[in-house]
C-alpha cells in the first residue's frame, strides 16, 4: 500500500491520510484536516477541494475535475460500502453535510 505521506505534490491538513493502492491525485488539489481516504484507487482531478473530516471508503473514487467535498461529508457508507464499489464523478460537484 502507499501512505500520503510520501506524496508531496498537493496540499493536506494535519491528521489526514490515504490508503490506496494507486493514487493519482492532480498538484492543484487541497485536502482538509482530518481527511481519511480508504480505497484500491484513488484520482483526483484538477481544482478538488475536500474539507475538514471528510470519509470517502469504497473500491475505487475518480473525479475529473472541480469538486468540492464541505467540512463532515461522509461517500461510501449504507448501501455503497459493498467491496465492489466504485464511485466515478465527472462534473463539477459541491456535496454540503446535511443536518
């Protein structure tokens, strides 16, 4: 497995982490504080942003460009954290935590 720790070129926050056996993530991306990232493959496109205490857990998680994951959002719990999950986004997405 490969740890973020030994990639450089974006920026993170304090007390986050990958855990992907592949990582393709573009130098323009931010990633919050205490952001836990847990999948086969992760890519990030250009222009991300993921906030603070974010949780993405499934197989594979590919977005082309201009996401925005707000502060608490939490991808691949319930129904979509089977092992054969893939989450694929491809246009320009705000995903705010609901109350």
């Amino acid at each position: 497995m490969m740890y973020l720790e030994k990639m450089k070129k974006f920026r993170i926050g304090k007390n986050s982490k990958i855990i992907a056996d592949h990582i393709d993530i573009h130098p323009s991306v931010k990633i919050g504080k205490n952001v836990n990232i847990k999948c086969d493959t992760i890519k990030l496109g250009e222009f991300c942003i993921i906030g603070d205490n974010v949780t993405i857990e499934c197989r594979s998680f590919e977005v082309d460009s201009w996401l925005f994951l707000w502060h608490g959002v939490e991808i691949g719990r319930g129904g979509c954290s089977s092992p054969n999950q893939m989450s694929r986004l491809e246009r320009v997405l705000v995903y705010l935590k609901t109350q």
